[in-house]
C-alpha cells in the first residue's frame, strides 16, 4: 500500500476539524494542482496518509486513512478536479515539523522538502517510518 501526506492550513482545515469528524470522515476537496489530481487519483481505500499542517504550523501533526477512493469536487466548478474521502487515525505523540524533516539526511529526497508547495504527495516507505520514528511512534 502507498502512503501520502495531505496538507491543509489549520484555519480552513485543522486536525482537531478532522478528529470530530469521527469514522464518517470528510471530503478533502479544493485541489487545483494536476500533479496533486493524479496523487488524488492513485489512492486506494485504507490507505494512510500525513496529515500535515501548513503555513501556520509546518508540520505533520496526524495520520488519515482513505475511506472513499476519488471522485468529482463538487466545489469544481471546471469539472476536472476532484477529491477523496479520509478519516483520522491518530495523532502523532509529537509533530514532526518541516524543520526537522528538512534536517533529517534520510528525508532529502521527499517531496515535502524538494516540492513543498504540492499539497498531495506520495510519500515511501522508508520516508514514512523515519517520519513516525521522529514522532516517537
């Protein structure tokens, strides 16, 4: 299974918003990105994520699971974009921050560090252990 890292800005969309969202989950919707589209596409059900917080935070602060695979935006008034469904799994015991991930000499070839704009990003394995290693996971 792939692993990803979404990122949202904690005033439109906040970890906290998605913990209440409970089992049902949320939609994630806005992407306006064709490279950020295919990473939405290439999900799979049960899949994990990051949950990352940008600009205000920087750092991944939890983790999501793909609950409904992609399907239309409905916020797209173009039609060509669309969105996945995820819920919250957990928080990490301790945000991994873009400062840290950027220090760390296992992470330089992650996107985050090399494309930090993209807002929906394939992340490895290796990438994903050494994130939940730093987050005492």
């Amino acid at each position: 299974m792939a692993h990803w890292l979404l990122k949202s800005e904690p005033s439109s969309w906040s970890w906290d918003q998605q913990v209440e969202a409970a089992a049902k989950g949320t939609f994630w919707n806005g992407v306006r990105n064709h490279s950020a589209k295919l990473n939405l596409m290439a999900m799979k059900k049960g899949e994990k994520g990051f949950f990352y917080h940008s600009n205000e935070d920087k750092a991944v602060v939890g983790v999501v699971e793909i609950i409904k695979t992609y399907y239309p935006d409905h916020t797209d008034e173009s039609g060509k974009f669309g969105m996945v469904d995820v819920k919250a799994v957990k928080a990490l015991k301790k945000p991994v921050t873009l400062a840290q991930i950027k220090a760390e000499p296992r992470l330089k070839d992650m996107v985050l560090v090399n494309n930090s704009r993209l807002s929906v990003q394939p992340v490895s394995d290796e990438e994903w252990r050494v994130v939940l290693e730093m987050a005492d996971e």
